[in-house]
C-alpha cells in the first residue's frame, strides 16, 4: 500500500513552468522528502500528488492505479498543511473527525477513531479545545492527528515545522519519524532545510526550477552530488573556478591560479583546458601535515573565527583564491600567519563552467 | 481540450448547477431584456422613432430658454440662475457632465482633507459627509428644492445678510445644484478608500527625492488615487443620468428619465408604450456603457459596490497649516454640513405642521399617523418587504456563488462572470426596467409573466439583480480572509466542493454573508427604478417607493403630501441607519457601503 509514482508531470501557473517534466517512484512506506529553496516546485509537486493542482502534463499513480484525474477527495492521500489550515470554528475532537465524518463512518467509531489518533500525537484531553486555544505546537499535531487518522495511504507533509521554534522542531520531526515507522505508512515529506531532509529521510529528491535534479539517500546526495546545484545546495563549500590542466584515471587536475588541486567529476565530464568550477566543501579542508604535498594549498590566514568545536580559517592562497576550512578547536592560528591546508581529491568537486550561469 | 479538463476537474454537480442557475437569471433577467431593448426598436420596420429623437422634445438646437433671468425687485435684484434647453438627450448629458465635473471637484477635496489632515471636528465632518448617502427617495430633492429653488432659504438669507442680490436656481441649474449635494459623497468615497490604499512609503519616497506638498500631491497621490476617483466619477455620472427626484423638484421634463418613467406610467398595456422611450431608454443605457468604457481602464468593479476597509498601514496625516485650516473650516465644513441638508430637511418635514415660510412651524406626529393608516402605503411596505425577502433568497443565492467562484476557481473566462454579476451597479435601473417591460411584456404577453398583469415577479427578479453586487462583494471580502488552504484540507479529507461550501466556507463567512444581506435588503426596500416603472403597472402590487412617488407627484394625501412622503421617508432613513451601523459593525467597516 502507498507506492507513489509519478511520471512527466508539468505544471504551468500562466506562462511560468512550475514543474518541468517531473517523474518520481516513491516506495511503500519510505519517507521520501522533496527540498528545494522556495519556488523549486516541491510544493506544487505535493500539490500535485494530492489532487489540488491539476498538472497540463503527465500521470499520477497511487498502487498501480492511475489517479490524474481523480478529485482530491477521491483520493487516499492526506495532507499535513504548512499553515494547519486548522479550521477555527470547529473544536479539535471536530477536526479530526471531520475525515471520518466524510467517510461516513459511525458515531462510535469516529469516536474510537479520534480518541486513538489523538493519544498517538499526546493530546488526549484537549478534544473540546478550539484551535485558537492551542500552542503552535498543539496545532501542529492535530493537524497531523487530523491528516492520519483517516489512514490514507500517503501522508503529504508541506514545511511541517517551519512554524515551530528551534527546539521543538528538533523534537517534532523525530516524532513524525517515529509515528510514521509505527504506521508504516509511505510519507512524502517537503521542506527547504537540508539538515532536517538529511535525519529523517529515506530518499531525497532535490528540486530546482521546476525539475528534479537528484535523488538519492542522503548520504548518496551528500557525498555525490551530480551537479553543481546539489553540491552547493548541501552544506557550505567553497567555489571556485579553475582550468583543467590534465586528465587520468577519472582524477582531474585543475589549476586554481598558480596553485593546483586534483579532484573528482561526479557529473559532466569536463575536457582538457575547459573552464570548470571546483566545489570543496568547508569540512574537507583541513591542516596539511608536515610533509604533505598532494592537494596541498599553500597561503596566509586572512581571518580566523573560533565556532565552538572548530576554529574556521579562510586562507589567502593568491590574489583571487581564497579557501575556508576548518582546524581543530583547540589550535592557534594568527591572522597574517602563513598556513598549509590540504584537501582529499574526492573532496573536490568538479562541474562545467556553464553550472554557474544557470 | 485541457481547459474542458481543468472545467470538469473542478466543478462538482451542485456547483455546476449554482453557478448555471446564476448565469440564466442574468442571461434571462438582464443581458436579454437589454439586448432587446437596444434590438426592437430596430426591428420596427419604421425610421420614424428614430427621427423623433433629433426633434423637441428630444432635441433641440438651438436651444430654448435663458441661462439666467435678473429682475428688479424693489430695493433687491434676484439672480435667477435656469440654464437652457437644449432637448431631452442633450440636457441628460449636460446635467450629468456637469453634476460629474462638480462631484468631482468636492470630492476630491474633501477627501484629500480627511485622508491627510488631522483637525478639531473630523469626527463631525466624517459623520456629515456620510449623511448624504442615506437614501432618501424623491423627499430629498424637495428639500433642496426648498433651499435653493424659487423663494428658497439661500435667497432669503443673503437678503437677510444685507446683500443687495439674492440668488435661486430653477431648471437646469437647479437640478445640477440638487445632484451635485446629493451625489458627491460617492466620489469622496471612492477618492478617500483609494487615498487610505496608498502605501505611506511610495509618498515618503517621493519626499526624500525633494517631491513635497502640492507637486507631490500632483504627481504621487492624485494618479495613486486615479483608480477611486474614476470609479466614483462614473457612479456620480450614471446616477445623475437616472435620477428622477432632482428633475421632479425642480420641474424639469426634458430629461431622459423623466421621459421613461412618465411615458411608462401613462400606459395602459404595451402597445401604448411609446418606441421613442424604449430608444430613449436603450440610449441611457448605451451612454452609461460608453462611459464605463471610457474609464474602465482606471477602474475596477471591485472597488464599485462597498469600500475597502482603508488603512492596512498607518496612513500619513498631518496638522493643517494656516492655509489648510482656513480651507477646511470656510469652504469644506459649510460644503459638507450644507450636503447634509436634504437628511436633516426630511425629518423638518416629517415632524412639522407646515413648511411654506422660510422656516418649518409647528410639531406634530400626525404625518406617521396618517401614513401608517393609510391603506394604500400599508399595503405597499407589505409588498416592499415580501419582494424585498423573496429578493433576498435570490441574492444569497448568486452572491455566494459567484463570489465563491470568482475569489476560488483559477479558470479562463472567470473575470467575465464577475464582471457580469457587478455590472447592475453601473446600468440604469431605468434601462433595465424597460428591458424587463419590453421583453416580458411584449413575448410573454397575458401571461403571468407580463408586467401589465402581474408586476410582483418581476420586481423581485429586478431587486434581486439589481441590489446582489453588495452582497456578493461583502462575501467576496469574506472569502478572501479565509485561507484557500483550509477548504483544501477538508477536500483533501474527502469533502466535495460543495460539502466544503457548506461545512466550512459558509460557517466562516456566515457574518459578512448576513452583513451583506442587511444592505441588500435595505436598498430593495428603497428601490426606485423598477419600483415606479414596472411596479405602478398594477395598483395592488406596487411597493412602498411607488408611493413616495405618488404622493409627491399626484398631490394625492392634500397640501400635506411633502409631509407624509417625508414621513414614510424619514422611517426608511431609521431602518437605514441601522443596517449600516449593524452591518459595519459586523464586517469591521471603516464607512458604510455606497447607497444607491
């Protein structure tokens, strides 16, 4: 139950293409998380899945069935909204049996029905409350109270804590994961920040202008990025743009200036003396050792900031090249001082020029 | 093929059928009897009417009459200030430039005053410069009649002040006098709304590049304003052209609305109605589209049938200066108060045992006594309520529906369906009276459809299509303060469109749903235009304002008829004033909607 594929699906708003030949296979009972920054389509993809935006283009299918066509209340997919959409004149006991009430189901059992789903989200005792009465937190699970209980086979989750605090959004979304192991029910989950796609994720689409450019485990989407896109969209790296200066054995090496560094062309590959972009994330800068001289990168500290665990140094390595890493918390460096910093070659990241204009 | 499919994709059956029940009662009910108003004459197989219209009474160049009369009255002169006749058609479009241009003028400058100024008394002057549009049907013109026309209270007070010239306005002039009090406030509405819109940056930005005072005015908050000030400009045009009450007081009958409604009345059954007024009235319909068109690049419907609640941020308000203040308290306060006149005068004749010299004398009840036991007013404030409820279910009706629509269906062609649905508020209630008299009477000849027969359906028809546009935009405002996203979770829970409707769109929306009620009801109970065409086709059936109409007009009820229709008047204002005060108390209103 709950296997979710979708299949060239593009979408216009007016003339501005919202979702570009889209296809997706999301398994049974997986959390699948769509992420993107804001106007990539990942919300309109949800959209699409629940039936609220008819796409011009492409087939939606839900377990073998096609269900393009089908209304959003024909449907078996629920959808956690973004702002709750907790409806204010009803009380939660209200809200949460609305579903059921449309299903038709009996007093007693809609009864049965409410009273489990709102113990599964902690908040039995508060069924006569009105929405306005609740926390924001509150709201957030009856809205998810609301959107399982009517057991569909794909629970659609829209930016389900961007309206919560640090904290409890921390604690919230290990809930969810929690809830929908319990359930095992397939969720489609959207949300522009990585770090929560990466912990709770199964797989993770990342979307741009309408497409999907990777899918992929977080680790898969982490480590090797297709594109330049991806590769800056996770985390913090340094971008530079070099020359490729030769080519052996799928390791590459770039000139940065005078300075030069091999690395790695997960996407696109590049040809000899073609401009290209390098992408070397924060983390994989480190202290060369002493008598360390493959990928190592030779400049003065230009400015040292302490973070906490790690101390952050940007290196001046000529006019025009400079790269951030980080060095242990406990070491010393002087602004001014010269520094030797090395990378691994599967550190560096290499796309085609033509990346940056996109 | 995908619009068939984004079509079928949103509608459900019962909404299909709302919204088809919708568009066939302003297909049968407007645009028809429209379209055949303009057709028939047409199809008469005779130039004659049409001759008609380039002789008098129709027109008449070169025209008759003197602009102004000065005679000698002793130890005074008396300026008396007509304005010629120029024919039925060019009077109507010369009074109605006029009255424009003038209502324009004031309004503009009472709004900018109370938009940007901040003084001792702006409560008062808001309060007044409301009054004028708490409807008075037919008394209101009299009373300015009163003051302004022959032997009237300004003449006697410049004599009383000393001065050696005392003016009245008769005709022509006095109707554009009596028009401009009564209809300006519509465009200071209008201006004042769009005024509160503009957001106080784009003006301070002006400002911090050197722009300030009247050249900021200029180029920032007038064409910022453009939008309020067309939009009530074409109100105040249309208004004039269809107003009855001015031309009455005055004695004028070389206008095109006097013309229909006398011609209407005189007939006995169809064929006795005149082909030159069905032109006539096809004309006053043609005029008031060609103008609509002519603005409509600056204007919007929305902003036609009630004002948005102003100021989303803190608007820019200032202290007068010496200049200012001496504009505002010498010329806008008099304005303003002066419009307030024909209210106040109302409840003078209302409560007064006479009114013949300068002053009213006497206090006395004995006009509602009379009035509330006379048989024939009885019977029509029965009429006018039941019409005005069946109106009212008509209305809730195509309101909800087609504001739903409009606010909720992302689909081609959807723009078309509201500007079909607000489009009454800018035809003559004339030209749709004919329409409808013309059409049913003609095809559904002794039927229970004619007019002639039977006018109680098709008042309520009229009312309805006429007066919906207030409830249909207060549930317009409604809907657009209710998130999409809650009606998409109930459908996304397994409620149709419909179900969504009922369990959560209308339970949410339920106040401005009544609020909007409340004005429409109000302004079918006060309806004028169909009311005294097709509603005086049979005695029995007539409302309430037919006979307003009817004591002003035939003399009927004695000397003391401006009395008791300024009684029942007077009554109508109460129930007015307590709509709006309600129904803006409920949709948190800053000024009550637009009386019409």
């Amino acid at each position: 139950m709950g296997e979710l594929v979708l299949e060239r699906i593009t979408k216009y708003y007016g003339q501005f293409k919202a979702l570009d030949n889209v296809s997706l296979r999301i398994n049974r009972g997986e959390i699948f998380t769509l992420l993107g920054p804001s106007g990539c389509g990942k919300s309109t993809t949800l959209r699409v899945i629940a039936g609220l935006e008819l796409p011009e283009e492409g087939k939606v299918y839900l377990d073998g069935e096609d269900i393009t066509l089908k209304k959003p209340y024909e449907r078996s997919t629920a959808m956690m909204f973004q702002n709750y959409a907790l409806w204010p004149h009803m009380t939660v006991f209200d809200n949460v049996a609305y579903g059921l009430k449309m299903k038709g189901y009996g007093r007693e059992e809609i009864r049965k029905r409410v009273k489990w789903a709102l113990e599964l989200v902690g908040l039995s005792g508060l069924e006569n409350r009105f929405p306005l009465q609740l926390s924001g937190g509150q709201q957030q699970r009856v809205a998810l109270a609301r959107a399982i209980v009517v057991e569909p086979k794909v629970l659609l989750l829209d930016e389900p804590l961007s309206n919560l605090d640090a904290k409890l959004r921390v604690r919230v979304r290990e809930e969810i994961v929690t809830l929908q192991r319990k359930l095992g029910i397939t969720m489609v989950y959207v949300t522009h920040d990585q770090e929560e796609a990466m912990s709770i994720s199964d797989r993770i689409a990342i979307m741009d202008k309408g497409r999907v450019v990777q899918v992929g485990t977080p680790k898969e989407i982490y480590h090797k990025p297709t594109n330049f896109f991806v590769a800056t969209f996770m985390g913090r790296s340094n971008v530079l743009r070099g020359v490729v200066k030769s080519v052996s054995d799928g390791l590459y090496r770039v000139a940065l200036g005078k300075a030069s560094l091999y690395g790695m062309a997960p996407g696109e590959r590049p040809g000899i003396g073609e401009d290209v972009v390098v992408v070397i994330r924060h983390e994989a800068v480190r202290r060369a050792l002493s008598g360390e001289e493959t990928n190592v990168l030779e400049g003065t500290a230009e400015r040292v900031s302490f973070i906490g665990l790690a101390l952050q140094v940007k290196v001046r390595v000529e006019e025009g090249v400079s790269i951030i890493g980080y060095l242990r918390g406990d070491e010393e460096v002087e602004v001014g001082a010269p520094i030797r910093v090395a990378v691994s070659p599967e550190d560096v990241k290499i796309y085609p020029f033509s990346a940056l204009e996109d | 093929m995908l619009q068939l499919r984004r079509v079928t994709y949103t509608f459900d059956v019962p909404l299909a059928l709302l919204l088809l029940l919708t568009l066939s009662l302003f297909s049968l009910f407007l645009v028809l009897p429209l379209s055949f108003l303009i057709l028939r004459p047409l199809t008469g197989l005779s130039l004659e009417p049409f001759l008609d219209m380039l002789r008098y009474p129709y027109l008449s160049v070169p025209p008759i009459g003197e602009w102004y009369v000065i005679s000698e009255r002793g130890e005074y002169k008396l300026l008396r200030l007509l304005g010629m006749n120029f024919g039925v058609v060019l009077n109507t479009i010369f009074i109605a430039s006029a009255v424009t241009v003038l209502s324009t003028v004031i309004g503009i400058l009472v709004a900018t005053v109370m938009a940007r100024y901040d003084f001792p008394g702006k409560t008062l002057l808001r309060i007044a410069s409301i009054m004028p549009l708490l409807y008075t049907p037919f008394v209101g013109a009299f009373v300015l009649y009163k003051i302004f026309g022959d032997g009237g209270l300004i003449g006697s007070l410049m004599l009383s002040l000393g001065l050696p010239v005392a003016v009245e306005f008769a005709g022509i002039a006095g109707v554009i006098v009596a028009q401009t009090i009564m209809f300006w406030p519509i465009v200071y509405l209008n201006t004042m709304a769009s005024m509160l819109q503009i957001d106080p940056t784009l003006e301070e930005q002006a400002e911090n590049m050197g722009s300030r005072g009247l050249s900021l005015y200029r180029t920032i908050t007038l064409p910022l304003s453009l939008p309020g000030i067309a939009a009530g400009a074409g109100l105040v045009f249309i208004f004039s052209m269809e107003d009855l009450a001015a031309p009455l007081a005055f004695k004028v009958r070389d206008v095109m609305s006097v013309r229909i409604v006398e011609n209407i009345l005189a007939s006995g059954n169809i064929e006795e109605l005149g082909t030159e007024v069905v032109i006539v009235a096809g004309l006053l319909l043609l005029m008031a589209l060609g103008w609509f068109f002519a603005v409509r690049h600056y204007v919007s419907l929305k902003q036609y049938a009630m004002l948005s609640r102003g100021g989303r941020w803190k608007p820019r308000v200032f202290k007068p200066g010496l200049l200012v203040s001496g504009l505002i308290y010498f010329v806008v306060f008099p304005l303003v108060l002066f419009s307030a006149l024909p209210q106040i005068g109302v409840f003078l004749y209302a409560f007064s045992e006479s009114w013949r010299g300068t002053l009213p004398e006497g206090f006395t009840f004995d006009h509602f006594v009379a009035v509330l036991s006379d048989d024939n007013v009885v019977r029509g404030l029965r009429n006018s309520v039941i019409y005005s409820l069946a109106a009212l279910v008509v209305i809730v009706v195509i309101g909800s529906t087609s504001s739903y629509l409009v606010s909720r269906l992302n689909l081609r062609g959807i723009s078309a369906l509201d500007a079909l649905v607000m489009s009454p508020l800018a035809i003559p209630g004339l030209s749709i009276a004919m329409g409808l008299l013309v059409l049913y009477g003609v095809l559904f000849k002794d039927t229970p459809l004619d007019p002639y027969v039977n006018p109680a359906f098709l008042l309520v028809i009229g009312y309805a299509i006429r007066k919906s546009p207030f409830t249909t935009r207060a549930v317009f405002a409604g809907l657009q303060q209710v998130h999409k996203a809650l009606e998409e979770a109930a459908m996304n829970l397994g409620a149709s469109r419909t179900r969504t409707l009922f369990t959560i769109v209308l339970p949410l929306i339920g106040l401005n749903l009544i609020a909007g009620s409340l004005i429409s009801f109000v302004y079918s109970m006060s309806e004028v235009s169909t009311s005294i065409t097709v509603g005086s086709l049979n005695r029995e059936q007539a409302p309430l304002t037919y006979y307003i109409y009817d004591y002003l007009t035939s003399g009927y009820g004695g000397g003391a008829f401006i009395h008791l229709a300024s009684a029942i008047v007077a009554l109508m204002i109460i129930v007015q004033l307590a709509a709006i005060v309600l129904s803006n108390y409920v949709l948190k209103y800053r000024y009550a909607f637009l009386g019409i």
